[in-house]
C-alpha cells in the first residue's frame, strides 16, 4: 500500500502539469485572435464605357503678328516692353520718317510732271482734231496725237499710284497696333535700322485661347465638331478642369507622324500661350471594374486592398489601378473581381483572417 503512493504521487502531478500547459495555451489563443474591425463595404463594379485616351497639345493664342513697316530709317522711339497691353492703333514705335517723307516727295513731283505732260497732250490733240477736220492732217498724224495723250493719261494714273503708295509707307514711320493685344517680345531698340519686312514687335491677343492637341490617326474618330472635351494645364493645376470644345479639325494628317491637330476653344482665363496641356477624349467602350478610391491604400509602393470574404474574414490583396472614373472612383486593372466586397473606410491593410462587421 505504501509503495503505490510515490507512484499516485507522480501521476497527479503530471496531470497537473498537463492541466496547466492546456491553460496557457488557451490563454494565448486568447490574446492571439485579432480584434473585428466595423467598416463599410462596397461591391468591385463592372462598368461599360468609353475609356478616355489622354491627347497632349500646346496653348496658342487666337490671333497672333510679328509687326514691321514698310518705312526705312533708325528706329527713332520704342514705346513699349514685352508684357505690355496695347489697344487697337495705339503706337509700338516711331522710325526716323526723313527716307519716308523724300519718297513722298519724288512721287509727288513725278505726279507733277504727269500731269504737265497730260496738259500737253490734251493740247496737241484738240490742235489736230481741228487741223484733220479741215483736211490738214492725216489720219497717221490724229492717231498719234491720240495715242500721246492716252499715254499721258497713264502716266498721271501711275504717278497717283506712287504717291499714295509714298504716303502710306510714310505714315507708317508710326508703328501702330493692329489689333488689342499683349506685347510679348520687342525685337528692335532705339538706333536699329528698320526696314521692309523686318519684325520690330511681337503681339498676341489677349483673349480667345486654344489649344493645339495632337491626335494619333487611330483616334482622330473619336473627336468631332463643337465636342466638350476636358482638358488640363500641366502648369497651371489652379484652374482645375476646363471645359474645352472642338473649334477646328485639320484635315489633312501630318505624314512624318501620322497626328492630326485638333484646335479646341478655351474658355476666357489669363493663360500664357506655349503652356502644354492635356486633354481626353473618348475612346471605344470597354468593359472596366471600378472601386471606390477610399478602398485603396499604398505601402511601400504597393496598392493594397482589404477585402471581406464569404466567411467574414478580411483578407488583403494587391491590386494595379489605372485611371480615375469621376469624382470619387478608380479602375482596378488586376487583382479583384467583379462582385469582391472591398472595405472603403479601413484606416490601413488589416491582418488576414480578422473578422469584419458590417455597418449598415
């Protein structure tokens, strides 16, 4: 009897230890099973629709001129600096007119002399009108006359041509603005030597800007007259969207790289011409899954996504997106499937296997 009781002994204290072992390992499953998370979820969607093609382009100006005269001599004044805004006929600069005004001279003087010789000839002709009626002169003789004097007719239309032609050039000694525009480079400065066909001063008009978008052959189909098309200044993320329309399609493409240009209107904003912008256009309908952009959350250069799956366990997935879909939406290129319920109000990528609650 008493030799079995170190052996009861042993027993009850392995069992003991055994019974304490299966204790902390259900304590530590305890703390180890991860806390649910409440959260909101949202179906991956499939969308059909137009999947837009970004275009590039360049902003111009509506109307734009390199101005010179036809006046020659020192350029005698610069009245304006680039970035200046002028108004219609207002003066740019002023050439030295002396060369000008010698021109309008020699023309009027040849004018003069014009019309003495048609004074003459008129003379000379009613003298042998008369002489021929009386039979003395020949027809030989009246045809001549009436040949000087039709020369010296011409010769008097000539010389006004030359003289209006002086005054004009004369008058443009003033360089004046063609139309009301912005001064965006001044070429010339006091003491250079204008001449015909010289550019003095760049403008460009201050309102009506376009962009100048270059579509490949392939997608020039997608565009067409009077279409809205969003459009974007790389520059200038101030603006926001623009609301851009189709004012012009070029119809011939460019054979070196097979692009149209498209002119699109803008509306009225103070926009430097040359800035790029970009703009999209529809393209063919696809078939796209979507999902809200709150789903998504980047570590570490990945796209991660949590997902609820059929026992109510999260699981987190990396996705690719692709291009935004409206205000709020973003288009999963892979790593979802349509129908996947996917957490929009998650603070970050969740452990797998933790439970979620939905909140209604």
């Amino acid at each position: 009897m008493n030799s079995q009781r170190p052996v009861l002994a042993l027993i009850l204290t392995g069992l003991a230890v055994v019974a304490a072992g299966c204790g902390a390992s259900h304590d530590e499953r305890s703390e180890a099973s991860p806390t649910p998370i409440k959260a909101h979820l949202e179906p991956v969607k499939l969308l059909q629709d137009g999947k837009p093609i970004l275009v590039y382009g360049t902003v111009q100006p509506r109307r734009q001129s390199v101005v010179s005269s036809r006046a020659t001599g020192p350029v005698m004044a610069v009245r304006v600096q680039a970035g200046d805004v002028v108004a219609k006929g207002q003066a740019l600069l002023e050439i030295a007119p002396e060369t000008a005004d010698g021109q309008a001279a020699q023309a009027k003087g040849a004018l003069s002399q014009a019309q003495a010789a048609l004074a003459l000839a008129e003379k000379n002709l009613r003298r042998y009108e008369a002489l021929h009626e009386e039979k003395a002169a020949s027809d030989l003789e009246l045809d001549m006359a009436r040949t000087q004097h039709e020369q010296a007719m011409g010769a008097v239309k000539q010389a006004e041509g030359a003289v209006q032609a002086a005054s004009t050039i004369a008058a443009e000694a003033v360089v004046r603005a063609p139309f009301a525009a912005r001064v965006v480079e001044k070429l010339v400065d006091v003491g250079d030597l204008a001449a015909p066909g010289r550019p003095l001063v760049r403008l460009e008009s201050r309102s009506g800007r376009k962009i100048w978008l270059t579509v490949r052959e392939t997608d020039i189909r997608h565009v067409h007259q009077g279409q809205h098309l969003k459009v974007r200044m790389d520059a200038r993320p101030d603006l926001g969207t623009l609301d851009g329309v189709v004012a012009e399609i070029m119809p011939a493409a460019d054979a070196a790289t097979h692009t149209f240009t498209v002119k699109v209107t803008l509306p009225d904003a103070d926009i430097s011409s040359g800035l790029a912008g970009r703009a999209e256009i529809p393209g063919a309908s696809v078939d796209r899954l979507v999902i809200p952009s709150s789903a998504v959350h980047r570590r570490g250069g990945l796209e991660l996504v949590v997902v609820r799956d059929a026992d109510g366990t999260a699981r987190t997935r990396a996705v690719t997106t692709g291009n935004p879909v409206g205000e709020d939406r973003v288009e999963v290129l892979s790593g979802l499937a349509e129908g996947d319920q996917v957490v929009v109000d998650a603070p970050g990528p969740v452990a797998d296997g933790t439970p979620v609650e939905v909140e209604r």
